[in-house]
C-alpha cells in the first residue's frame, strides 16, 4: 500500500510540474530566437574592357540624373547596375551606393536604357559617380560628373 501511494505521489509531482512548464508558454504563442541581422555588401565588381561591339554610354541629364545607353548585349540577358558616388572625404554623408537590377531581361535588340535619379551630391559638394555596368561578358565602368 505504501508502495502504491509513492508511485502515486510521484506521477501527481510529475503531472503538477509538467502542468507548470506548460503554463509558461500559452498554447498557440510560440517563441523566436532573435536573429543576428546582417548589412549586404555590395556587389563586388573589377573593371573590364568592353566586348567587341558593346557600347556602354552615360550622359549628364540633370544635376541628379543621368541617362544610361548600352547596346550589343546579348537578348536575354540579365545586367545589374552599379552607381557609386565618388568620395573625397569618409564619413556616413560622404558614401553612397545604388545597386539596380532591371525586372526584364535585355530584349532581342540587345539594347537598354535608363535614366537614373537620386544621384545627389555629397556634404562636400562632390558630384561624381562612378557607374559600372555588370554584363554577362564582364564590367563596363565609368565616371560621370553631375553639372
């Protein structure tokens, strides 16, 4: 009989405490583990010399736009643009970076043009941007300065 009333005893520890973890955490919360968040880096890009029959132009639309040309790309392809601002000075203000890859994949005409905003100059006043065009045949890369 004592024998019974232990065992007893000890499966309602067993179930009172499983009852309090359990109180813990309500039923239907469940819990997150905070994730370390990290900032991308940008797209890492070395200049290349154009392919033969590429041509890769940016004009001065405004003093915050500009107006990219490229033509011989191959139909299909998918191209990524880089705009940089070039810094004279470090600092948060001084640095400023774009990266813009179109939806649409280049056309049969191997041609594409845009016309990029927002390219403000720094606290300085420093109003050149270097703007690199990643292809599936390397990196066209230039400099343009704003007016």
């Amino acid at each position: 009989m004592r024998k019974n009333i232990l065992v007893l005893s000890i499966l309602v520890l067993f179930v009172i405490a499983c009852n309090s973890v359990a109180a813990e955490i309500p039923p239907g919360v469940t819990t997150e583990v905070p994730k370390e968040e990290s900032i991308p880096s940008p797209t890492a890009a070395v200049c290349t010399s154009l392919p033969e029959g590429m041509e890769f132009d940016v004009q001065p639309v405004s003093e915050s736009r500009v107006e990219v040309t490229v033509e011989g790309l191959e139909p299909g392809e998918m191209i990524k643009l880089l705009y940089e601002r070039v810094a004279e000075t470090t600092g948060p203000a001084s640095t400023f970076f774009m990266e813009i890859t179109p939806v649409d994949p280049i056309g049969a005409e191997g041609r594409y043009t845009e016309t990029q905003g927002d390219l403000e100059p720094d606290e300085d006043g420093v109003t050149q941007w270097d703007i690199k065009l990643i292809h599936a045949r390397g990196v066209a890369c230039m400099r343009v300065e704003l007016p």
